[in-house]
C-alpha cells in the first residue's frame, strides 16, 4: 500500500492512497473461501462449492465488500499512525468515478482514491485562575413577594355580570369575525372569547374600540396589524372585525389571606409566601447563572486563539443563519428593518458562529483532559425530566431517547457543557456584586436586545 500526502495547509491533509490489485485480490480469495461453507447452491453439496464457481456468482459483491472494508481500514490507520484528531468524517473520492466503471469489481486492478481529512487544532489551554468573573447577586424582598402574589390574586379574580357599558379593567364576552378586504382569514375569527379591557392582550387598538360596549351591542373594529406581527401575511395589514359583545362582567376583590393561600395549594398565607419567595429566588438563580456562564465564556475566548475546523464553522453558521432568515420571515421583518444588511449580518453571524465551535471545541478539550464526564444515570435522569413535559405521553417520550442515540446525545451535552463551567467556576476569581432586581433583569433585556 502507497499513501502520499497531498495537502497539509492549517487543519486541512488530503492523501493519494494506492492499493495493490494483488492485496485486494488475496482479500477477496479469502472471503470467498470462507463463504465455500456458508452457502448452499443447487448441484453443490454443502461445502463443495467450488471456489471458481463461487466466483463468478458472488465475485462483484464480495469484491465490493473487500474494498469498502479496505478503504475503512486504511483511513483509520491513516489517522491512528499520524495521530490526528478528525473534525468530521473523511471524504473519501475515487479519481476514476465509481468502483464497477474502472472495473476493479472484476478483480486484478489497483484500487486508487484520494483521502481528505480535516483534523481539531491543537489547543494551549490558558491559566483558568487569571480569569475574573463578577457575580450578581439579588435578595427577594418582601415587597417583591407581595408585588407576586398581587399579580397572581389579580389573575384569579373573580368576575360578575354587569348592567350597562363596559369600562376598563371590564371583563367582556364576545363573538368576532375579521376581514382584510372584505375576506375572511385564517384565525380571524372567534366565539365565547373573553378579553379583559385594558389588559392589551389584542391587537393595538381593539381593546380600545370596545370601551362603553354594552351586552347585545355590535360594533366593527377596525384595527392594522403590527409591522412585526407573528404572522407575516397579516403583519401591516388593515383589518375590520365585526365584534357581538355578548356580556359584559365586572371584577369582583380578591382577599389576600389564609383562604386565598388555600384556593392555591398552600396551608396558609405564610406557606404561600415561602413558595412564592422560593420561585422568585429560583428565577433570579437561572439569570444570574447565565450571566456568570456568559462572562466565563468571554474570559475563554478571550484567552485563547486558534484556528477552527472551516467544516464544522461551516455546520454551525448554516443551522444560526437559517434561524434568522426563519425568525425574519415569522415576524415580516427584513434585515434592513434591523439596521444592517444581509452582507453584514452574514459577517455578524459568522463570527458568532466561529465563537460557538472555538467554545465548543475549547470545552470539550477542557472536559477530556480533566476526566469531566456525564454518568448514565445523570442522563436517564435528564431523560424522566423531559419525559414529565408531555403528560400522557411519558413512555412515547423515553422510547424515543432510547432508540435515537443522536438525541440522546443532545441531551448529554449540554450536562457535560454545564459540569466543564462548574469546573471551571471553581478555578476562576468569582467576585460578588450586590444588584436590585431592576439592574439584574434589565441587563439580562439589554444583552437580549443586543
């Protein structure tokens, strides 16, 4: 066997491999000798088959075999020998297009193929301790956990019936059927719907339209879709909504007390307190650790510099720039409404792109030479988590993961990707930075709308 190496530029090897007719040959022998007591053909008795015979009944085939097991074999010596570390699968092209047109299934020819490979970079990792991090840190106040519980009493409050017009803050039942140009469209319409006037769960414009409604009375609103709205084919477009207002309810008090505590679950006003104040504090929890996974993130790239796998840059960027042109087309949106231009954004996404497979990479590279790994119960039970999502459907659920390794894989890596930060937390100088919850929330907004 002859192996040449064609390229060697940054992570990209290709070879010009050769192998012997004569190797292949043997191989194919071998195999056809074996398959002499395997194989049972009319006028044979078993094993007595002779070889010739089975050679010109099965010869392509084994043929076949030999050299797709032979191709196998000799790349992976190929990147065992020379120690590389594959990026992606080899591409494999025999120069004379397939195996049956340059006549190699017939036997006594060389088999001849170029091999391209793209290798991971080798990484020099940083000192992980020169990395400073700044935590924020938020206490649930108490007028925090009342301001909660308010919202949540308002969500239940009762409504009951009200003679004469509907004003804010007025529960209204209604009917409606929309047109843009006379024609009815899809979701336009619907029947018993409640809506709360002033809440500005509709459109801008048709709460509005509805105040001094009374029970019985019709009224067509006419409203224009937002320029962002969910569905393009709406998004700016006038529509009229011919509205039956078929009662009008008035919001009753809601006692925030022991009995209100009960109606929720809980045994009393203080227990409710308690969750309540657990919840909030979770959910400060979630922000502020995606704010210190953030910042690590930035130390890591910042500190460390290398070339990335143009294949896999080219993966991640296809799968980012395909949500924005998908995320662009539901809201109606186009890349100058955004301020930029498509060459722009393309330039932007890249390098978010780039960032994500250096990160990736440099993650991966940290888990494996700290002996970071993910155990099959913490997966199984990544797994019942998900699982309980879909009630009803839990066993649909867990069979799905079981027989599909790939997304078993996708819920291994991010557990591996959140041990590696842990790990990494614990090197690095985390400083606390005491914040109220507007400061928390509203950079949490800021880097969102960045």
């Amino acid at each position: 066997m002859q192996v040449t190496e064609t390229q060697a530029e940054g992570l990209k090897r290709a070879f010009r491999v050769v192998v012997p007719a004569t190797d292949l040959d043997a191989k194919a022998d071998q195999r056809l000798d074996e398959l002499k007591d395997q194989v049972t053909l009319k006028g044979f008795r078993p094993g007595k088959v002779p070889v010739a015979h089975l050679k010109r009944v099965y010869g392509k085939s084994v043929m076949s075999e030999v050299i797709e097991q032979t191709v196998n074999d000799t790349n992976t010596k190929i990147v065992e020998e020379r120690g590389f570390r594959l990026a992606l699968q080899p591409k494999v092209t025999l120069p004379e297009n397939d195996p049956e047109a340059q006549g190699l299934l017939d036997g006594g020819k060389d088999l001849t193929y170029d091999l391209e490979l793209e290798i991971l970079p080798k990484i020099e990792l940083g000192n992980f301790k020169e990395i400073a991090v700044e935590k924020p840190v938020v206490e649930v106040t108490d007028a925090e956990v009342d301001e909660t519980i308010a919202r949540i009493a308002d969500a239940n409050r009762p409504y009951s019936p009200k003679e004469g017009a509907a004003g804010d803050g007025d529960k209204v039942i209604i009917d409606f059927v929309g047109t843009i140009d006379g024609e009815k469209f899809d979701g336009g319409a619907g029947e018993e719907v409640s809506l709360v006037l002033g809440s500005k769960s509709f459109i801008p414009g048709f709460e509005d339209q509805l105040m001094g409604v009374a029970a019985g009375e019709e009224r067509t609103v006419n409203v224009t879709f937002p320029e962002n709205y969910a569905n393009p084919e709406l998004a700016g477009k006038a529509a009229a909504f011919a509205v039956t207002c078929k009662s009008v309810e008035a919001p009753g008090e809601v006692a925030i007390d022991d009995e209100f505590a009960k109606t929720l679950g809980q045994d009393d006003l203080a227990k409710l307190k308690e969750m309540v104040k657990e919840r909030l504090g979770a959910e400060h929890a979630g922000v502020i650790r995606q704010k210190v996974k953030r910042a690590l993130l930035d130390g890591l790239d910042t500190m460390h510099k290398f070339e990335v796998p143009a294949g896999l840059l080219a993966q991640e960027f296809e799968g980012v720039w395909q949500q924005v042109n998908q995320d662009l087309t539901l809201q109606g949106r186009t890349f100058a409404d955004e301020g930029t231009s498509e060459d722009e954004a393309r330039k932007d996404y890249l390098r978010i792109a780039e960032r994500r497979v250096r990160l990736g990479l440099l993650l991966a590279e940290i888990g494996e030479r700290n002996n970071i790994q993910v155990s099959d119960d913490e997966v199984t039970r990544a797994v019942v988590e998900r699982a309980r999502q879909f009630p009803g459907q839990e066993q649909q659920v867990w069979d799905y993961y079981r027989k599909n390794p790939q997304a078993m894989a996708a819920i291994r890596a991010p557990l591996f990707e959140e041990k590696v930060v842990d790990f990494l937390l614990e090197l690095a100088s985390v400083t606390e930075k005491p914040v109220t919850k507007e400061e928390l929330y509203k950079e949490e907004d800021d880097e969102k709308a960045a």
